[in-house]
C-alpha cells in the first residue's frame, strides 16, 4: 500500500518507519524542511528504542521523506495526519494544524483516498476533517475519514506498535474499515512476525493482535479514555502512597495485593512523583474540556490532575525535611526526563521539581542518560550537568532520584555512598528496597514507604527523622 504520514513528531516518525517495516511504501512529509532535510542525511531526531535500525534499513526506498504533501497525498491511497495537538490557553486541543492539513489533502484528491486522523484527537474531529475536506471541493466520494488512535509510549514505541495489545479502527463504513485492514494485515495475521528482521518480540505480547473496528467517534473516545484511565490509576495509587505514610503500611505490598486481582492489574500502578509528558497531562484536560462541552462536568478529572500536582509538591516537602533548610545546599539529581528510557522532557516532573529547588536556592548537578541536552536548552542557568550518577552524588548533601531509568536501579551503593557528603537518598520513583538501603548505610526517603535509616542511628534521631519524613 502507498501511504504519506504527515508530521515527523514521536507519533508520525515511528508509524512511518513502521509502516515500511510491514512493506509499505511510505512518504513521511513535514512542512520543516531542517526536520526533513535531517531526516534524509540520516540522523535520528529521537531517542527510541529500535527506531534508528528502522529508519537505517529503510530509508531512501521504502521510506522517502518530503516536505510537499500534495504529491504525498496524490502518491498514496491512505493518509495518515499525525502532526501536533497541542493544548490552548483553555485545557482543549488546538487542531489548526490538523485543519490546515485537511485543507490540502482536499486540493490533492485524484482518486480514492482514506485520510486517517492519527494524532490524538477529541470526538468529532473526523466529522470535522470530512467537513473540512468537503468545503474545499473534494467529492464526496472520492475519499473517507478514519480514527487510528496510536497507544505507543515513548522509549518503547516501535515495540508497541508493532505488537500492540491491540489496533483500533474508526470507520463509519466497509469500504476504509477493508483499506486499513489490509493496512495492518501483516500484524493482524501475524505474517510481519515470521519475516526475517522482524522486531524481537518484548515480554506479554499478544500475537497476533486483536483489531478492533468501531465507529470513528468511539475511536476517538477510546484514545482519550484510555488516557485519562491510566493517569486516573496513577493519581489512585499516589494518592493511596500518601495514605500509607500517615500509616506507617507500605505502598509496595499494597500495589502488589491491589495489583494482582486480575480485574485491576498491576502495571501503571507505581507511586511516584506524579505523571509527566506530551501526552497524559494534555490529554486528560483536554477529555475534561470535550467532556464540559459536550454537557458532562468530569470532575473526577479534576482531582486526577490536582493529586498529579499535589505529588510534587509533596516531594518537595520531603526533601525540606530530610534536610531542614535548602537555601545553598548541593543537591545530586538523577533524572531529568519525565520517565526513564526516553530524552523528551516536554511536562517533566522532575524538571519541575528541579525548578522549584533553584527557586529555593539549592544548587543542583544533574545527570541523565539521554535527556542532559534538551534540559541544556531550556534551563541554562542554575544547574550543572555530570557525566554519570556518580559524578552528580559527588559532594551533594543529597541525592533525588526523579526518573526510573533502569541504570538508575543498579547503582554501585558502596560507590554511591563513598561519593556523596552525607549518604541520603530521596528516590521519588521507589527504585530501592528501604531496608537494604538502611543496611548499606543510607538514610533514604521513598514514596508510600517508611524512610530507613543506617543502623547504627540512635533511635531517638531515627523516630525524629520517621515523624518529618511522615508530616511531609
Ligand atoms: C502514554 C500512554 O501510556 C500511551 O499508551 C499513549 O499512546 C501515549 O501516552 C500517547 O497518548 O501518545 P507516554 O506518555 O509515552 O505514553 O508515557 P507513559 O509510559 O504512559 O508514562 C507517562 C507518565 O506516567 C510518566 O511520567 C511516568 O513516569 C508516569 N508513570 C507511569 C507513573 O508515575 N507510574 C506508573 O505506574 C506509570
């Protein structure tokens, strides 16, 4: 099949480089003629799991890159529209940039064409698209609109796309819902994993995928649904962390003896220091804004994005009680991007966090694996970058653990604890067991957890140091 996607972000990058994986022949088009023009010199504008290997084996054949997306949309039968949704001043979607997409496609049309929105969208924007497309003299006939909402996440979004729990298909007739079908048959009939080269396999997938054909409103509801669930489920279990430290219970037994009743699940069930990134925090305000208009107040939503909130701020307040006053102390930050396994730091908690401690006159050297840079070019001042976790524990009065890169759960403690000047440790994503870090001489301060103390400690300071960690 002969598809365009258009926008080269996370979303439009990874199908395109997908897609040709499945045998497609694939235009990835974006008005940006730098984006573009990188893009064919072979650099890889993101951090992703699998995706320079795709773009390596196919680029120049069957993946062309172009930023003229009228010969794109006259080249190919489906359209994919994966470029940026980005939030207004009111919580809701800006979809001018999917409008103006629209418009052109329509002065493109030279045959049967499926245009499918790609980007995560609220209910009716694909009756808008159709709309659109009509005004600007398109036949009706001559093309369909469909929802095809991606679930990737990012770090691992070649894997699930291309073993998705499931795929979802909004079509409001036979004829796209048949072209998309022989879209994604050589994952829906599993032929794609037999292929040599095929991606390897990751852990709990389901091959072959299910897919899913509805109308393209449910499609489009099911995105944002999704979204706002899981976001629901980590503002539950944050709130639940904060429940078990006034308790003194550990919210890793709860999240195992909640999680493992199959009808709840045990994943996107880790207490942290609350969701981040392009997606949840945009996406649940934007549902809370379709939701308003359409006539339902989902305040529920509210309190989802006011417990994400709250869990920095609680954070914050634990690090003020580990060390009493923060004003010129060196801190040691493990993690700048707003989960582990990715560089994007677009709504990062723990760039907030780390902004809010600047602000309170800490002196900050950080270290990430991947997302140094992109922190480089929005924050310059106030913050020195290391060359590993070691080098930002060097000297620090403390070290906060703000994203749950692996590497981060598999540190040299004896190393740790030789590097830092006074061996505290304030892991705002549960990466350590307590006790073992008690054991190896830590103060350490978790999530939902009691803090744990090197033995040895009088039990007077212990209790003292239990009740702040608690009241905060
Ligand atoms: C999310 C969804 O998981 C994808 O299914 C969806 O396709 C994507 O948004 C999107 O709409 O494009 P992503 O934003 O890449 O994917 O990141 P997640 O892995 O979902 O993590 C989001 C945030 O939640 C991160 O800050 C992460 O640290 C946090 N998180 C996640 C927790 O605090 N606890 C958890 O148990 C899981």
């Amino acid at each position: 099949m002969h598809i365009a996607v258009v926008g080269s972000g996370y979303v439009g990058l990874v199908a395109g480089a997908c897609f040709a994986d499945l045998g497609h022949e694939v235009i990835l088009v974006d008005n940006d003629e730098r984006k573009i023009a990188a893009l064919r010199n072979g650099q890889v504008p993101i951090h992703e799991r699998f995706l320079p290997e795709l773009l390596q084996r196919h680029r120049g054949q069957k993946l062309q890159f172009s930023t003229d997306l009228h010969e794109a949309v006259r080249a190919s039968q489906a359209i994919f529209i994966a470029v940026g949704t980005p939030p207004t001043d009111r919580g809701d979607a800006d979809l001018s940039y999917v409008e103006s997409v629209a418009r052109e496609i329509a002065g493109a049309i030279n045959g049967y064409k499926v245009v499918v929105e790609k980007s995560t969208v609220p209910v009716y924007t694909s009756e808008w698209v159709r709309r659109i497309i009509l005004r600007n003299g398109a036949d009706p006939e001559s093309f369909d609109v469909a929802s095809n909402p991606e679930f990737l996440r990012e770090g691992t979004g070649v894997t699930d796309f291309l073993f998705p729990d499931r795929i979802l298909v909004g079509c409001d007739n036979q004829r796209c819902a048949a072209v998309l079908r022989e879209i994604y048959a050589p994952l829906t009939s599993g032929s794609y994993y037999q292929t040599t080269g095929a991606i390897p396999q990751p852990d709990r997938a389901t091959i072959p995928p299910p897919i899913i054909v509805t109308s393209s409103k449910s499609a489009e509801l099911i995105k944002h649904a999704s979204n706002a669930f899981l976001a629901m489920k980590i503002s539950f279990i944050n709130a639940v962390a904060s429940v078990c430290e006034s308790v003194g219970a550990d919210v890793s037994q709860v999240c195992h003896g909640v999680g493992t009743d199959a009808r709840i699940g045990r994943r996107f069930l880790n207490p942290g220091i609350g969701y981040g990134g392009s997606c949840f925090p945009k996406d649940v305000m934007a549902f809370r804004a379709v939701a308003r208009e359409c006539g339902y107040d989902f305040r529920l939503l509210d309190e989802v994005v006011r417990i994400n909130e709250d869990q920095r701020e609680r954070f914050l307040r634990k690090v003020r009680s580990a060390l009493w006053t923060l004003r010129g102390k060196n801190l040691g930050v493990l993690g700048l991007a707003f989960k582990g396994g990715t560089d994007d730091i677009r709504e990062s908690p723990a760039l907030l966090i780390v902004q809010s401690l600047l602000q309170e006159g800490c002196r900050i050297t950080a270290y990430d694996p991947a997302a140094m840079e992109r922190t480089q070019e929005v924050m310059s001042s106030g913050i020195k970058f290391a060359n590993s976790a070691y080098e930002a524990a060097h000297g620090a009065d403390a070290l906060l653990i703000l994203t749950e890169w692996e590497e981060f759960a598999n540190l040299d403690l004896n190393r740790l604890r030789d590097e830092l000047k006074y061996p505290i440790v304030i892991d705002g994503r549960n990466l350590y067991d307590p006790e073992l870090m008690g054991g190896q001489g830590f103060t350490y301060y978790s999530v939902g957890r009691a803090a744990s103390h090197p033995d040895g400690v009088p039990a007077a300071l212990k209790s003292a140091l239990k009740n702040g960690a608690n009241k905060a």
